[in-house]
C-alpha cells in the first residue's frame, strides 16, 4: 500500500454555486522511500494539490466535491481539524515555496524549529536539538545562528531553515515545493543533495514540486506532469526524459536551454496555461500543441496507460515528431 494516495481528486474554489475547477481528477500515488516530482508550468495546479495532501487549502474557500486522499492509511479528507493537527508535521511536513515569506519575520529562527518540536516531540523541545537540527541541514555555527532572524539570512541558509522545522517532527513523508527556486545553481545542487541525504538518513518519502526538468534528472524516481489541473504524463523519471510521450511534456523538455556556441535557438511554448477554470474545450493544451488535430478541440483525453508504467493523457503521443521539433530533439 503507498503511503501517499491521491484518488481522482477534484478540488473547486467559490461561494455557494459558484465555483471554478482548479484540480480535476489527479490521481497519484508516493510509495514508501520514494521520490515523486510534480512538474508543470507556474499556474498548472501543482501547489494546490501538494497542499491538499494535509487540507492546508482553507475550506471555504475551497470544497473538494470528489476524491480521496489517503495518507498512512488515513482518509485526510474526512478527518476533523484535531487529527489534522496529529498528521501535519508528524506524518507528512512541508518545506514551503519562498521561504522569506512563509517564515516568520519577527521571531528567531531557532525559536520557530523550536515550536515545531513542543507541537510534535516535546520531549525534545530543547535548545540542543535545534542547534543539532540546524547542524544536520547543514548551517554553520548554528548556536549562533538560531538567534538570528529570517532577514538576516541568506536565501539558501532561509532555505535549510524551512527544511530543519519540516523533518523537526520526522516525518514518513516530506512535501518540497520549489525547494531550489530563486537559488544560484551551487545552491540548487547543494539543497537536492541535502534533501536525498535526508530522505535516506529518516527514510522519507518525497513529494517534490519543480518547473525545472533538470531537478527531476537529479533526483526523482517518477514524474507526474502536470497541465492546467490535470495530470497529463506519469512515468518512471529516467524513461519520460529519455522519450516524454505527451506533447506538453516534449514542448518543456525541448523549453530546457543548451550552452554552447553551437547550441540552437531557444524553443519556447506559445501561449499560456489557461486560468483557473477557463481551460478550452477538448484537451487543454490543444491550443498551444505543435501536435493538435482537428478533433482536439472537442475529444476529451484519458489518463490511459500506453506503456508498462507510462500513463499519458493524449490519443495521439506515438505520432512523430513535427519538423521544427525535430530539428532540434535532444536527450536531456
């Protein structure tokens, strides 16, 4: 049984009658020592559904009228706020997108690990652990810099931070949300080898959100591609970067820029990802697909799986490549 389940969730933000779809019908599931990266672009709903795992999307205003989440065994969302508050940080712990933002600035940062540790491992609530805590993330002269407040630090020791309060309370599953945006690229390489190494230390789960194929190349075991609310390709990592099936996957994977003089010119991907419930009708990314046909418009794609272990959510992902892709095709 894995330990995270995600069973065709839909999640619906509104007030009374009126409500915009903004997850529709992932399913996705995390096995127990695995790593799982959600990739898509800004906007595809990948947040959203991390967040949901542990109901931290406040309801109202959002409503989640199908699906299941099982979490260890739990129904999550039929659990009151009480057991909530058991699971958030001691079963599955976050490490949030911008941690300048989701820190608090007026407290010292020791002080904040420290509160996680009274919620969850009071036992444990003591200065030495925090420090030692601090020292595992990797944080120089972390006696002195448990004093410190957020703004002090930099943007990766910010980072660390985040990731010392999330395993404070060891959880069985830990939930990256762009753990390496915003970092220079040592940092990046830093903090991925920092979460693998933590993941085998406590034997966690991972549950990573990217943008950045590169970080799935690093680190994931499988990958779920997300596209305005959808799952669109769900493969084994290594598999989807040597041959992504959908044509949203290949336009990211050819999106990823090369250095070199002889590297060609950057291939973008027209258009945007639709808002919040204003996707078009039929698959939702026929209007910026180099692949569409005619039917693409109004034929409504299944998450069907196509190869052992390769689910994809296009009837048409075995056609060739068009020829100003092909042109410039390339492993990553």
């Amino acid at each position: 049984m894995p330990l995270l389940e995600i069973k065709d969730l839909t999640l619906e933000f509104g007030v009374g009658t009126e409500r915009t779809r903004a997850i529709d019908g992932v399913t996705l599931s995390v096995s127990a020592g695995e790593v799982v990266c959600l990739a898509g672009e800004s906007g595809c709903g990948k947040t959203v559904t991390a967040l949901s795992v542990a109901r931290l999307v406040p309801t109202p205003p959002a409503y989640y009228p199908r699906g299941q989440i099982l979490l260890d065994g739990l129904e999550v969302l039929r659990l009151s706020r009480r057991e909530l508050r058991q699971i958030r940080g001691r079963v599955v712990g976050y490490v949030f997108q911008e941690p300048a933002s989701a820190l608090n600035p007026v407290r010292r940062v020791g002080a904040q690990i420290q509160e996680s540790l009274r919620w969850h491992r009071p036992e444990a609530a003591t200065e030495a652990e925090v420090i030692r805590l601090l020292r595992l993330v990797g944080i120089p002269a972390p006696e002195v810099r448990a004093r410190d407040y957020p703004h002090t630090l930099s943007g990766g020791m910010q980072q660390r931070v985040m990731i010392a309060m999330a395993i404070a309370a060891q959880p069985r599953l830990l939930v990256a949300d762009e753990p390496t945006t915003a970092l220079d690229v040592t940092l990046q390489a830093q903090i991925l080898e920092l979460l693998r190494e933590l993941k085998q230390q406590f034997q966690m789960s991972l549950l990573l959100i990217t943008h950045h194929l590169g970080v799935v190349r690093e680190i994931a075991d499988r990958v779920a591609v997300m596209y305005a609310g959808q799952i669109v390709e769900l493969a084994p990592a290594r598999a989807l970067l040597q041959r992504p099936l959908h044509p949203y996957t290949r336009a990211l994977k050819e999106a990823v820029p090369r250095l070199g003089a002889s590297a060609p010119r950057l291939t973008s991907i027209p258009g945007a990802v639709p808002g919040v419930g204003a996707g078009p009708p039929g698959c939702r990314f026929h209007p910026r697909c180099a692949w569409a046909q005619a039917d693409c418009s109004t034929r409504v794609p299944e998450l069907a799986e196509v190869e052992p272990g390769r689910l994809v959510r296009c009837p048409y992902w075995n056609r060739p490549l068009p020829e100003r892709l092909s042109q410039v095709a390339r492993p990553l």
